[in-house]
C-alpha cells in the first residue's frame, strides 16, 4: 500500500491532536514517581544522618553534615510538593541545584574522564547512568512545563483567576 505524504502528515497531526490530552497524565505520572522517589531520598538522609555524612564525606562534598540536611530537607519536602502538584516550578529550581551539586562532587570523575579522558564517551555513559540521572532531568521538565492540569497549581491558578476559566498559554 502506497501512503502520500500529505496521508502521513494528516495522521500524524491527528494522533498529536489526540494524544495533547494525555499531557496532563503524563506530568501526573512523573510527578508522583519523581515526588515519592525523591521523599524516599530525603527522608533516608534525615533518618540514616551518620551513613550519608560518611557517603557525602567519601564523595567530597563541602560541608557534609550540613549538605546531608539541607539535601535531604530539599528532597523530602520538594518530593511531597511534587507529588501535590504544588508550587511545582519554585520547587524545581532548589532540586536542579541539588542534583548539579551531586554531579559536581560525587560524579567528578566521570566528568572529568567525559571531557578530558582518553575514553570521553564512557565517561559520558557513566554520567547518563548516575542515579541522579532521571532526577535532573525531571526537575527540568517540570520548570518547563509545571505541573498539569491535574495538580493543585492548577486548581490554585483557576482559584486565583476569580472563577474565570482557565487556560494555559502555549509558548510561541
């Protein structure tokens, strides 16, 4: 069977028509398993403060007693706003933060072999697979996009909007 382009351009359009309502799930989805991910995260710190202090002490981290509290303050309470769905871009912000001070110190050789090693693209598949991996990249999808529409930003912007109704702004 022989497809036109225009057939195929016309199809695609209607699944990404179809499929924008499922932005809103998606977001959901990822906030709640980044959000519970990252409460796990920090209550083990605020609860286990001897062994990360230890871990951040092996890791090179400055002032490790102090970094252990306030990631794990930072992890624990962002990881239950996220799943709220609540102050979502604010909270994305410290946790970028947290996640490029992890890169900078307990990843520092991989980097270091990234950009200056003879095996760059190890270094670089070290980096990938960090476990800090898919909670930076998450951290900047929810800044970019917030939080969805199944979240309680969204009930505090239709909230705050008198009543009228609500709808997003679509970047240009």
């Amino acid at each position: 069977m022989k497809f036109s382009k225009s057939y195929v351009v016309v199809k695609y359009r209607s699944l990404a028509d179809r499929t924008t309502y499922l932005q809103s799930v998606a977001l959901l989805i990822l906030r709640i398993g980044f959000g519970f991910g990252l409460w796990i995260s920090g209550y083990a710190h605020l609860t286990h403060v001897d062994a990360m202090v230890k871990r951040f002490v092996e890791w090179h981290v400055p002032f490790p007693t102090l970094s252990v509290y306030v990631s794990g303050i930072t992890e624990a309470a962002g990881g239950v706003l996220l799943f709220l769905g609540l102050a979502t871009r604010l909270v994305s912000i410290p946790l970028i933060f947290n996640f490029v001070v992890a890169y900078a110190t307990a990843s520092r050789e991989e980097w270091s072999r990234f950009v200056h090693g003879p095996d760059h693209w190890g270094g670089w598949a070290d980096i990938i697979n960090d476990s800090a991996m898919p909670f930076f990249v998450a951290a900047w999808v929810l800044l970019a996009f917030g939080a969805g529409k199944i979240s309680l930003d969204y009930v505090l912007e239709r909230w705050t909007a008198g009543g009228e109704q609500f709808t997003e702004i679509s970047p240009p």
